[in-house]
C-alpha cells in the first residue's frame, strides 16, 4: 500500500465503486458505436430544461452593474440582504419565522450538507437515512468522522417512523430525510413528517441535542397539484438544506442554503458553527453574484409542467411495457422493479438495448433501477420500445411476476 498515489481510505472507495466506473465506460462506448442519439442515457440528475429566462436577465443587469467590491469576500454566511430575502422565504414555506441570521448561503445542497455535518457530528456519531437514499449520503457523513444508519422505508417508500425510532442510539445526532426523493419520486406528508419531529422532539433535554435534516432540492418538482409541506414548522430540531440546482436549473452555478430552525436548542451556537465550517471547509462563501441573482430571483421557477408530462411519458410508457413502479409525486426519477431480482444484470441487460439506468443497489434499493426523466421528449418516446423489448426477450421463467 506504501506506494498508493492516493490515501487508503479514497483507494478503498474507488475500488469498491469501480463497477459504476466500468457502468459510465459501457456507456461512453455505446454511444461511441452507435451516435449519441441512438443511446437513451437515463443516468444523471442533470437537468436539461433551461433556467427561466429571468436568469439571464438578471445576470446580465448584476454585471452591468459593475458595483465596486462586488465580486470580493464577503461574510461568511453571505450578504446580509440576500441573507433577509431568503429568509423571508424560508419563514413564508415552513410556517416558522426565520431571520437572515439563521441562514447560511451555501455551495449547493452537497456543500451545504457538508458544512452541517462538518459542524455538528464527533467522531463514530451516527446519522439515521431511511432507503433508498442518495447515494452521495455515506460519503458526506464519513467526510465528518460521522457513520451512517440506514432504516427501511414503508412498501411505498414512505417513512416508517417507528424503525426510525427503533434504530435510534446514543450516538444518533441527526435523521437526514430527502423529500421529495431521489431516488423514489416519494413526497412525504404532513404527518409523517410531524410524527417524525415529534420524535425528534421529544429526546431534547434528555440526550445530545439530535436534529432533523431535511435535504430538500426538488421541494418545488412536485406533480398532480400536491404541495411539499413545511418542515420547520413540525420540529424545533429541525435544519433545511436545499438548492436553486433543479429550482432554476442551474446545478452548475453552486448555490444553496442551511436554513435552522430558530428555536432549536443553542441555535446561536450553531449558527456560528455553521459559518465557522462554510470558510474552514474551504467554501469560506456561496458565489456572490449567484447569491445575489437568487436573491432577486426569490420566485422564479423552471417549467415544472415540462416535466409533469415527461413524468406521464415515461411512466405510461413502461406500464405499457409491463414494468412495476410507483408513479413519482416529485423530482425526476422513476424507481422501477427490476424484473429479476439481480438488479446490476439487469442494467446490464438494458445496455443490450443502448438504455442506460443506475441499479438500485447503489442508493441502498436493490432489486430496482433508477430510471432519470430529465431528457427531451423525444429521448424518452424512442427509449420506450426498447424499454419493452428488454423485458420481452428476458428467458421465460425469470421475471418476477
Ligand atoms: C437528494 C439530493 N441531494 C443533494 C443533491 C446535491 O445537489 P446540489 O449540490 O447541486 O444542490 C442532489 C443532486 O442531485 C440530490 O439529488
């Protein structure tokens, strides 16, 4: 191991996750052979829909500005108006009153996380993750020393707040939820949420304080007129950390934010740990004019209707095919059935057909694969064919019924 270019514990990782590697190769060399066109790639969360037209407008009116000091360090938070402006949005959403100094503007949701678990977790503290989860989740709470505890969710994905409980220890500091999730589609309601902080709730003062972490990047990708409910309001012991990644469809611009539930136990602590870990991590502040192009863009929202009917493409279409899901409620992913129950051979089976999808195993959902609708339409409508001739030319006798 002595002469390893990169530490034991990256070689480890990078081995263990060689199998996605050798997925993305497949990949790269199916659309090398047959043109990028005819492989449906329906791998990355990437969202192909343009940001809202008001995005470029107010970029362009931000650096026309030329304000002096515009682009220099700021406080580590953020700018303390953008800071308010968010604010009053997060107080609107998650029926609880929150001042621009309980937030935090941050790299995205990923950075965000990573300053939250950086500021609260000690070494071998445990964070409970219902399954399937993101599968990014166990690295950023190893990054902090932290080890995470994943609970089954219900049949239908949603959260079985009885095993969270039961799985609760000594050592837990925080519950992380996605809601909506990547990977299930799942949205999680009013009362299992109050049900869950109610738990939560219920330890302070008898334990290290434990929080609710609620990663909440597709809050506004929601389907069939449902609404994603507030999270502040049903815990004291609650944090928010999303992005404007999916909101406005700019994953690559790095913009988020924590925001903490101002009546959790010590909140001045750790608001002042919070921003102590956004510099120390090496964020030190969110992008400034993407700070203050969000802040004026508080409403703004992709065309969510582009992907309700890309939801209703893609899930008529592998009904049709014979294919077991869960219609999703939010963001855009369809968590399928694997046919056979080894759900990497299956991915692999779908690559005969130029489709490519992510097995479930890697989110902690084995037995499913994660099929991504954010791709044209048209992607979709000829995906669907070879959807179908996949699962008709499995060997009689080995799909699941
Ligand atoms: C559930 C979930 N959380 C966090 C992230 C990170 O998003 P970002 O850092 O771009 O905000 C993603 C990205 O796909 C995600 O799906």
């Amino acid at each position: 191991m002595a002469d390893l270019p990169v530490g034991e514990k990256i070689y480890g990782a990078l081995e263990k996750s060689s199998w996605i590697r050798r997925m993305f190769e497949v990949g790269t060399a199916l659309k090398k052979e047959h043109g990028e066109e005819n492989v449906f790639d329906l791998t990355l969360g990437n969202p192909d829909l343009d940001p809202p037209l008001e995005f470029f407008d107010t970029i362009a009116a931000l650096i026309q500005e030329r304000k002096k000091g515009a682009h220099g360090y700021m406080p580590n938070a953020g700018y303390p108006d953008v800071l308010d402006t968010v604010g009053r949005l997060v107080s609107a959403t998650h029926g609880v009153e929150v001042g621009g100094r309980s937030i935090v503007m941050t790299c995205g949701a990923a950075g965000g996380l990573n300053v939250v678990f950086k500021t609260i977790l000690d070494p071998g503290d445990e964070v409970i993750v219902p399954r399937p989860y993101f599968a990014e989740y166990g690295a950023y709470i190893d990054n902090h020393g932290g080890r995470m505890v994943t609970v089954d969710t219900a049949a239908d994905f949603s959260l079985d707040v009885d095993a969270i409980d039961a799985a609760m220890t000594a050592r837990t500091r925080a519950v992380l939820i996605n809601t909506p999730n990547n990977p299930t589609g799942k949205l999680y309601r009013e009362a299992e949420l109050a049900a869950l902080g109610a738990l939560i709730d219920a330890r302070a003062g008898t334990t290290r304080p434990v929080y609710l972490i609620a990663d909440e990047p597709y809050r506004e990708i929601v389907y069939d007129g449902l609404e994603a409910p507030p999270i502040l309001k049903q815990c004291r012991q609650s944090i928010v950390v999303t992005s404007y990644s999916k909101s406005l469809s700019i994953p690559g611009e790095r913009i988020g934010y924590i925001a903490v539930n101002p009546s959790c136990a010590g909140a001045d602590t750790l608001m002042a740990g919070l921003i102590m870990c956004n510099r120390i991590l090496g964020f030190v502040n969110a992008p400034a004019l993407m700070q203050r192009a969000v802040a004026a863009l508080a409403t703004a929202r992709v065309n969510t209707q582009a992907y309700t009917k890309r939801r209703d493409l893609i899930c008529d279409g592998l009904e049709y095919a014979g294919y077991r899901f869960d219609r999703p409620e939010g963001a855009f992913y369809v968590f399928c059935k694997s046919p056979i129950p080894d759900d990497v051979a299956f991915v692999q089976h779908l690559q005969r057909y130029n489709i490519l999808t992510v097995p479930g195993v890697g989110f902690g959902g084995p037995g499913h694969f994660r099929i991504c609708y954010c791709v044209p339409e048209s992607v979709i409508t000829r995906a669907i064919p070879r959807f179908k001739e996949a699962l008709d030319t499995l060997p009689k006798g080995t799909a699941n019924s």
